[in-house]
C-alpha cells in the first residue's frame, strides 16, 4: 500500500515539475516572443522618427515654393486680392463692372 | 550472483519497518530536491522578459524642438559613421572609387591613402551617415566596411532657425541656441519643445533678409517679428545664416556663428525718437501740437547737431518724428533732461540684455558719463548700443498701450501675459499715430503696405569706427514697424548693416530697410491671419455717402 502511495506521489510530484517546467518554458517563450515584438516596436518607432525628419526635409519651404513658383506659376497674393464675406458681393459687382469697362474699350 | 544489501531486504519485519523507513527517507529527500528544483525554476525571473526598448535609445532620446503650429525644428535620429579595415580589402582604390560615387565630397585620393594602409585595422571614412545612406553603401557590397551606430541630432530644415536652435556636440549636450538653454529640458525627453517660431514666418524673414543683403550689398543683417501681446518671437533672423547640422563644423570666430539679433549691439539711430518723444509726452513736458524751430544750426556745448534734410522753421512734435528730425529730438530731450530720459529708457528695457531664453544676450553699451551731448545723442539713438531683441522688446511697447513686452521663444498659450505699465495708454496711442504718419507723409513711404496699415520709423545710423569717431561712407540702416496700426498686433525689425545700394536709390533706410520691411509684412501678414482693410473706393460721379449705404446693407 504504501509502496502504491509512493509511487502515486512520485507520479504527481513528477507531473507537477514537469508542469512547472512546461509553465516556465512557455513563459520564457512568450517572454521573447514579447521582446521581439517590443524590438521591431522600437525600430519602427526608429523609422518613424526617421520618415518624419525626412517628410520635414523633404516639405521644407524653400522646396515648395521653388515648386509653386516654378512649377504652378504661383506667387504671393496681394493684399487687394484679399475680399472680406462682408465686402464679396461689392468686390465681384466692381470686378464686373472693370471687365466690362475693359470689354468695351 | 547475487548480491545481498542488508538494508534493503524485506525479510524480517524489524528490518522490513527500518528499510521502508529509510526508502520513505530518500524518496522524501529525492522529491524535496525535485520540488525546490521546480520551485527556483517557477521563481526565478526570466533574462528574455528585459525591454529591448531602452537599448534602442528610444525611450530616453532627446526632445525634439517644435514650432508653434507643431512643424518639426530639431530631431534625434540613429545615424552610423562608417569605417574600413584595410587588411580585410583586397584592393583600397576600388573601395574608395565606389564609396566616392554615393559621397562626393570625400577626398578620393586621401581615401586611397588610407584604405591602402595595410598597417592599419580601423579607419574612419565619414561620420553622420543616414539609414538611407547606409543602405547604399551596405548595397555595394564592398569588403572591410563596418558601420557604427551613433547619436545624432538633425535639424530637417537646414538653415532655417539655425541661429535660435543652436546645436548639439558629440556628446549629446546643447551647446548654443536654444539646444543649450532648454538642455535640461530636451535632455529629460518626453514632449517636444514647442517655440513660439512660425517656420513659415521663419521661412520669409529669412530669403527676404537674403534678398535684400544681396541687392543692397550689404555686410550683414538682423530682422525680428513679435507678437505685441505676448512677446512671442514668431522669427529671428541673422544673415549670414548658418546650418546647425554643420555647426561643430564651423570655426568659432566664423560670421555666421554670430545671432546679431542678441549678441551683436548696435547704433540704432533715428528708430529711438518715438521712445524719447513718448518719455517726453508722458512726464507732460511737450504735447503732441507743440511746435519747435528747427532749422538749426544747433548746437549743445559746442558740438553742431543737424539734420539730413534741413528744415526751414519750426514744426511740431509728430512731424519731428515722421519727418525724422534730430535738432527737435534733442531740442525735447535737453527739456526733458536726463534724468528722466534714463529713467523711461531704463523703464522700457534698454538699458539691460534682452530677456529673450537664448544665452549670451550682449548687454548694452550707454554712454560713459551723463553729459549734454550725450543726452542729445541719445534721444536720437546715437552714442547708446543695443541689441536689436532689447530694442524691439523696449519698442513694442507702443503697440501694448503703453505696457512692457518680455520677449520670450517659447509658445505657451496658458501663460499669463502683462507687463509693467512703462506709458500711458495715451501716449502710446499719440506715438503710435505718429509713427503711422512717418509712413503715411513721412520717411518710410515706402513701408504702406496697402490693406495693413503699417506704422514705424526709420534709423539711418553712421557706423561707428573701431578706431573712434564714425564713418562716412557706412551705416546702419534700419526700420522698426508695427502692424496694423489702429489694432497693433505685430513689431518687425528690419536692420542692414552697411548697405552700400546704387547711388540713384541711396544707402538710407528710406531705400533700404523699409521696403524690405514691406515686402516682408506684405507675406506675412495672410499667414499671421491679419485681414486687410480698405477705405471703400471713391468711383468718378458716385458719391461717397452711395457707398457708405451700400457697405451698410452687406
């Protein structure tokens, strides 16, 4: 009987460490699983920081107004190209009235 | 055969009772082991579980530095210096002759030199290299090549801001600018540094101070843009420039180190009569319609003070400041006396380095002894050296009512703004009405701006000799405005240093400065949100009040 015991409490101590040691081998892999993750996190995060120093260079603006100028014809507006909402409908009436005067001379 | 182990035998039921004691014994010792072997492997903490987070340097990487609207000034990056080993190159010219393709700015045959040097196992070829840039070369396949990874700070802007961003050494510690005032600060990490900068503000200041040096020949310039109310420095500018990815790169005595905006003073000349006519008008000793006789010779204990453009008679206290007359500036400020002008010049800021957060601030340089003369000098802005951030800082606050403004670099909008009280609001008011005719009728016609109803008032300073006395041919030219008059928002400074233009347009601030200040506002201002404003336009045969209603119903 006690022989039986034994071996029955051999059996469940062994199953038991053996438990621990299956628990412990699937934390640790978990654990590197979880590093690696955190690694390619952080060289993302890397690149990210790089792209947005690039998107920076890249969108400066002496580059785009190099493109507007040269590119889009664009320049500057001028202050009289500016129209107030309260101002729009006097400016297009006298817009219509120059281009009339221009049209009929 | 047999072998017999007395403690083992189960025979008599003495010895039976001993051995299965002595089994229970081992076996208990055995599981004990087992399970304290289990237990310390259950417990003991795994070396897979540390963050790789930190060893990448991201967690801890320096702040990065912002603008206002959150565009990126100043950033941490990985970058790789890249070495060679020339015993481990079968031929160094091939080696250098690839490498020369991706970076022509190596000195090809040097590198030959270096790479053929069996001697040696470790050679530095070029620090600073990009991921990209290492991709290419790690591309080329090339043999006895290593890279290093580094700290690198990069300024994607290249020039622009340079002189307030300063720079950062092998280190990783600021060493000028604002990387060396905030270094505490950016060296913590977390939140970028937010400045009070506009890049696209910035960006204008800075081609158009180019633009301008370039067409007027000048030595060198200085401009500045604030917000009135707060004190924000929305740009600063310093020709020559200087890029901060190459700053350690420069010589320390090299012009375009110097940030002439703080650390250069100079004789501002002419832009200093509103301060004195507002000391004047606030102690009560002029009023704005009184008149004085100007038309010299004047002079004040026997030296001749005079006036570019000799007037014929007497004029009043605005005409002396939009027409721009030395002989009435003095005249007002040998009543107002010295003591009191000392004492509003020391009210308004100009008499200590601007408190802007960029160190080194030059501290101004005042007249030795309290004299006659020099107290007639300094009402027009000769024989006093400021730095141009101290004398915006003093003249911006004609456009706070009369409040002191603390120029500040940082943008931080729950911070409580509210100067000293160093004018009346009046006085500012009148000043301020004179400074808008100095560019209506006055010096700086060239400054209206239509729509933005500019104010300001020009300096045309002779340019102080090493050797003593002032020069002939060179001066300091400057403009100092504020936009838009009736709801001051905005000061500019504009300061060339020795403009030497064609002779049909003149060297003086009139044909330098100012229309380079204009053309300035005239950008700047649709991106600063300022809306301009125009009187309606008077059509032949319509009458005005016709225009007036029609207004009234939009």
């Amino acid at each position: 009987m006690s022989r039986v015991s034994f071996i029955f409490a051999f059996t469940v101590v062994a199953l038991l460490i053996f438990s621990l040691y299956r628990a412990k081998y699937n934390a640790r892999e978990t654990a590197e699983a979880f590093a690696s993750i955190e690694a390619d996190i952080a060289r993302e995060e890397r690149r990210h920081l790089e792209l947005l120093a690039e998107f920076s260079h890249l969108s400066r603006q002496e580059k785009i107004e190099e493109y507007a100028r040269a590119e889009l014809g664009m320049v500057p507006a001028r202050p009289d190209q500016f129209v107030r909402l309260d101002q729009f409908q006097s400016a297009v009436t006298r817009l219509a009235m120059d281009r009339g005067v221009e049209d009929g001379g | 055969m047999a072998v017999e182990i007395p403690w083992l035998s189960v025979d008599g039921a003495e010895d039976g009772s001993m051995n299965t004691r002595l089994v229970s014994m081992g076996l208990l010792l055995v599981f004990s082991v087992l399970a304290i072997c289990g237990g310390r492997l259950a417990l003991e903490p795994s070396s897979a579980s540390v963050s790789v987070r930190s060893e990448t340097g991201i967690v801890n990487r320096r702040a990065d530095i912002v603008d206002r609207n959150g565009r990126l000034l100043a950033t941490s990056v990985t970058l790789y210096s890249l070495r060679g080993n020339p015993q481990d190159m079968m031929n160094g010219a091939l080696v250098a002759d690839e490498l020369v393709t991706i970076f022509p700015e190596l000195d090809r045959d040097a590198l030959v030199r270096r790479l053929s040097d069996k001697s040696k196992r470790d050679v530095s070829i070029k620090a600073g290299l990009t991921p990209r840039q290492r991709q290419q070369v790690f591309e080329l396949g090339l043999e006895g090549i290593m890279f290093e990874e580094e700290f690198g700070r990069a300024y994607p802007n290249k020039e622009l801001a340079g002189h307030v961003l300063g720079f950062v050494g092998n280190e990783g510690n600021g060493l000028d600018g604002v990387e060396y005032k905030f270094n505490d600060r950016l060296l913590a990490g977390g939140a970028p540094l937010v400045l009070s900068l506009d890049a696209n503000v910035q960006y204008v200041l800075e081609t158009d101070l180019a633009a301008a040096v370039g067409d007027y020949n000048a030595q060198a310039g200085a401009g500045v843009v604030m917000a009135t109310d707060t004190g924000e420095v929305l740009a600063m500018a310093s020709w020559p420039p200087i890029d901060p990815n190459q700053y350690s790169d420069i010589a320390a005595a090299d012009p375009r180190k110097l940030n002439r905006v703080v650390r250069a003073v100079y004789e501002l000349g002419s832009v200093f009569k509103p301060l004195t006519i507002a000391a004047a008008l606030d102690a009560s000793i002029i009023r704005p319609d009184d008149v004085f006789d100007v038309s010299g010779p004047y002079r004040v204990n026997g030296t001749l003070i005079s006036d570019t453009h000799a007037f014929s008679g007497a004029i009043t206290v605005s005409e002396i400041v939009s027409a721009s007359s030395n002989i009435g500036t003095a005249k007002i400020a040998s009543q107002l006396g010295r003591a009191a002008l000392d004492q509003s010049f020391s009210a308004y800021g100009l008499f200590s380095p601007s408190a802007i957060e960029l160190g080194g601030s030059e501290a101004p340089v005042l007249p030795k002894t309290p004299s006659q003369i020099s107290t007639a000098t300094m009402s027009y802005g000769h024989g006093i050296s400021v730095t141009p951030m101290a004398f915006l800082g003093a003249y911006a606050a004609l456009a706070n009512a009369g409040e002191s403004v603390t120029p500040t670099l940082l943008h931080e909008p729950e911070r409580e703004v509210g100067g000293d009280r160093v004018m009346s609001s009046r006085t500012a008011e009148l000043v301020m009405s004179m400074l808008r005719k100095t560019v209506t009728n006055g010096t700086a016609t060239l400054a209206d701006v239509p729509g933005y109803l500019v104010a300001g008032k020009t300096g045309t300073a002779e340019k102080p000799l090493p050797t003593g006395g002032y020069s002939e041919t060179e001066n300091i030219s400057s403009f100092a405005a504020i936009f838009p008059s009736d709801r001051p928002q905005y000061a500019v400074l504009i300061l060339l240093d020795s403009p030497n233009a064609h002779l049909e347009t003149g060297r003086s601030a009139a044909a330098t400065a100012v229309p380079t200040t204009a053309k300035i506002i005239s950008r700047i201002a649709p991106m600063l949100g300022v809306q301009p404003r125009f009187e309606p336009r008077l059509q032949a045969g319509v009458p005005a009040s016709v225009i007036s209603s029609e207004r009234s119903e939009l």
